[in-house]
C-alpha cells in the first residue's frame, strides 16, 4: 500500500511548491487531499495541470502504483488519456511492469473513500473561511422547527367554560412526549437522565450486527458494545480456542492505564524521527485517560507494527482518518513494546495518527478480560483457517512486513467518548488479523459525535420543558 507521507504523494510535480499554501487551508494530510472536490480547487485557484495531478497522484495511491506518479505527471496527459493508453506504450514509455499495467487499467478496482453527506471536511471548512467564503448557518429541519414552536408556545392558563372538562393532569404518554420526540427524529439517540438529574445521550438503541452488554452500575455508568466472531476449535477438535472475556471494560480500568507516546499525529516539517537516526528518548509516562479527556478517541491495539495483518488494518483505517475529523474523533494506535526502528518503518508510513506505547500491556490485558490473549504460532496461525485467510487477505495488499518483536499476543481496539462517557465500543481479535468491521466503527463514531447545532438546540429546548438540563 502506497505511503501517508505528504512528501512521498506529492513527489517532484507540480504539487510540490503548493504544499504550504495547502497546509495552510488544512490540506495537510494524504487521505484528506484525495477528498478534495472540484469546487474546493476553485478556491484554493488551483490550475488545470495541478488539478491533473491530483488526480493522477489519488487515483495512483489507491492502487499503490505511486511509484509512476512523477514519470505519468510529466507526461501532461489527464488521467483519462492515460487510462486509454495500450498496455504496451505504458511498459514501453513508462517502465510500467505486467503485473501494475493490469491493476492500473482495472478501473474497477477502485478503493476511493466518500465523505458521508451529512459530515463537512474540517479542511473545506477552513477554506471558505481563508477565502471569505461565509459558510451558511445550518437551518433546522422542518420536523424540528414545528416541534420546537409546539414547545415553545404558552399553556392556556383560562378556567374551562361550563360544559367542558378540565385539563387532565395525568403525565404525558411515552408516545406523545417531546423525549420520544428526539428518538423519533434522530435514531440512535436517546435522551435519558442520568442519576444528577442531568440529560445525557445513549446509543443502546444502536442498530448493529453486534451484542450490546450493558455495564451494571447506576444510569450515568455507560454502556459499551462488544463485537467479535466467535473461536471455533481447530484440527478436528484437538485444539480448542482460548476463553476470552466478553465483558465490556470498564472505564476506571482504563483511566489507570500508563502510556507513553511515541508520535504525534503526523503533520509535515512535525517528523521527530528525521531529526536524529538515534533513538528517541521516551518522554515520561501519562496516563491514558488524557487521550480522551477533551475528544472522543478511537485506540487501534497493534499485536505488533511490522506484521503485515497488522499494518494493513492501520493503514485502510487511517485512510477514512477525514470522516473521523469531520465527527471530531482522534485516531491513536497502541503498541505493547517500543522497538525504535519499527516505529519508524510504520509511522507515518502506514499509520499517520498519533502512536503511544502501553509496555505494561494493560490495553491488551484488559482487552482479555484481565490478562493476556495469546497464541502461538502453530495453533494461532498454521492450524488456523481463518488467520491464514486473514494473512491472504493483508499480504494481497502488496505491504512489505518483517517478523521482528512479539506477535503472539492479540490486540483489539477501542473506542471511548470524551470524559468520563465510557467504553462505546471494543473489538477483540480472536485471531490473528481480525479486524474490526468498518461500517460498525463508523456507525458507532457517528453516533458518540458531537451533534450538530440543530440537533443540540432541540435536545436543550426538550430538556429544559422536561425540567431538566441537557449537558
């Protein structure tokens, strides 16, 4: 899979002298610069050879064929031309191989990654703003502003006339009330009150092909998902799948939790491993929960950097890293030891987040119900179907891996909303390189986002007619 370092997409073109002027408007990472439109290079006055470029250079990255972007750019033609060009004329004037010829004519073997329309681009959003471009306020919808208003209007306070019956005082019914309101507009969130007397919102009326386990507790206590596809036993029955806890974690586990971090989220000219081939001095250790003090943040746990399952899911979930800026969520990857030199190989190759390292392992404890998931080799992986059809899958991809560091124990991920909201979600890998399927992690992220002025001014309006006040 082709690279997420900025210098590496933008090589020797015409997009190079731009880099800082992109920068600037929020450009500034790869998967972002693959989602700009044609009205976003209108405002940034980008000229017709740079817009071929871009094209070029995104749709070249998606098929990890980058190493012919500089050679394909200077030629001058667009993409469309070139994807008309016989197969023989690209091996002949572009050195390209047999193999890449077919996987660059194969148009169907796109992997492009959409930004869901109701998200807006923290990049597009900057843009307009440098370019005095006012972004319009966004309008309520019809439901809510009607809704609103029946809210809003003063009860009649005028004694009943003769013959008609006095208001009722019984409470409101379930289906009539403004707070099935809310679930009703907006599926996925409901509006409870916790044990303050606070409003706060709940996902358990999530839709998903995952088991919910509510955590016990009183009603601030989050709730959490728990998602993994069970073990089956291997080889005719002789090698039966460890146990694993499919308990929710709780949060104070995970607020205890030591981490020290090993990179930032990648920006250009932000790059501490260019400063020095020796190794870097670790900075002292934090506590996680500083992760996800201020943000909802999602913690990918990496069984080990250089394993080729294991980069290949960091790099297609730092691929959609634009859909997770626009819901406001932090991508952060967790390695369970600290080998210098494959920090460097996978950051920000593979991975642009932010990386932190847990070398007491307790993500990946907790992640086993309190102790370590592993697994050895043979009975892991070469008795495995399933990890050998997960290996196929990643290797397929054309990443290059080594063997070096601990691999056996597995890893899993999660995702935390900000403060003190809880475990939303967690993946446990059962085996080796199992992912977390995509359209839950999005779903879930999508749900614990920070909701949109709209949908907050409706919430504030329920929760303050209710008596209450929405947090």
């Amino acid at each position: 899979m082709s690279s997420y370092l900025l210098e590496d997409f933008v090589g020797n073109g015409v997009l190079k002298d731009q880099i800082d002027m992109l920068l600037a408007d929020g450009w500034d990472d790869v998967p972002t610069l693959k989602m700009m439109t044609p009205e976003d290079m209108d405002l940034l006055q980008l000229t017709q050879f740079q817009r071929d470029a871009l094209e070029i250079r995104t749709y070249l990255h998606d098929r990890s064929l980058m190493q012919y972007a500089d050679a394909l750019e200077k030629s001058g033609k667009t993409l469309h031309e070139l994807l008309e060009t016989s197969p023989e004329t690209l091996m002949s004037d572009y050195h390209m191989k047999r193999g890449h010829v077919a996987r660059f004519i194969d148009r169907a073997s796109a992997c492009s990654i959409q930004l869901p329309r109701n998200l807006n681009l923290p990049a597009r959003v900057t843009t307009k703003v440098h370019h005095g471009v006012e972004e319009p306020e966004p309008a309520a919808p019809a439901e809510v502003e009607e809704k609103v208003k029946k809210i809003k209007e003063p009860k009649s306070t005028k004694p009943p006339k003769l013959g008609e019956t006095k208001p009722s005082s019984t409470p409101v019914p379930a289906e009539e009330s403004p707070r099935n309101d809310v679930e009703m507009l907006y599926p996925g969130v409901k509006l409870i009150a916790g044990a303050d007397g606070k409003s706060t919102t709940d996902i358990s009326g999530f839709k998903s092909p995952v088991v919910l386990r509510p955590v016990g507790g009183p009603a601030t206590v989050s709730k959490g998902i728990f998602s993994a596809a069970p073990v089956t036993p291997r080889f005719c029955g002789l090698v039966m799948p460890g146990s694993i806890s499919e308990e929710v974690t709780q949060l104070p586990v995970l607020e205890k939790v030591m981490i020290r971090k090993l990179a930032p989220a990648y920006v250009k000219g932000n790059n501490p491993f260019k400063k020095s081939s020796a190794p870097i001095k670790l900075p002292p250790p934090i506590r996680a929960s500083e992760l996800w003090a201020d943000q909802p943040t999602l913690i990918l746990c990496l069984r080990r950097p250089g394993c080729v399952m294991c980069r290949a899911e960091a790099h297609q979930l730092y691929a959609r890293k634009p859909i997770f800026d626009a819901m406001g969520i932090q991508l952060v990857v967790c390695l369970n030891e600290h080998i210098d030199a494959e920090v460097r190989a996978f950051w920000p190759r593979y991975w642009g987040g932010m990386v932190v390292v847990d070398e007491n392992r307790d993500f990946f404890k907790a992640l086993g119900g309190g102790t370590l998931a592993k697994e050895g080799l043979i009975t892991g992986f070469f008795l495995n179907p399933v990890s050998k059809a997960n290996w196929k899958r990643a290797t397929d991809t054309g990443i290059e891996y080594n063997l070096t560091g601990e691999g056996n124990i597995k890893g899993g991920l999660y995702i935390l909303r900000a403060g003190n909201g809880g475990v939303a979600y967690q993946f446990v890998e059962r085996n080796f390189g199992d992912w977390a399927p995509l359209e839950e992690v999005l779903d879930v992220c999508g749900n614990i986002q920070v909701l949109p002025k709209e949908k907050l001014l409706h919430l504030q309006v329920v929760a303050i007619f209710k008596g209450t006040e929405c947090s």
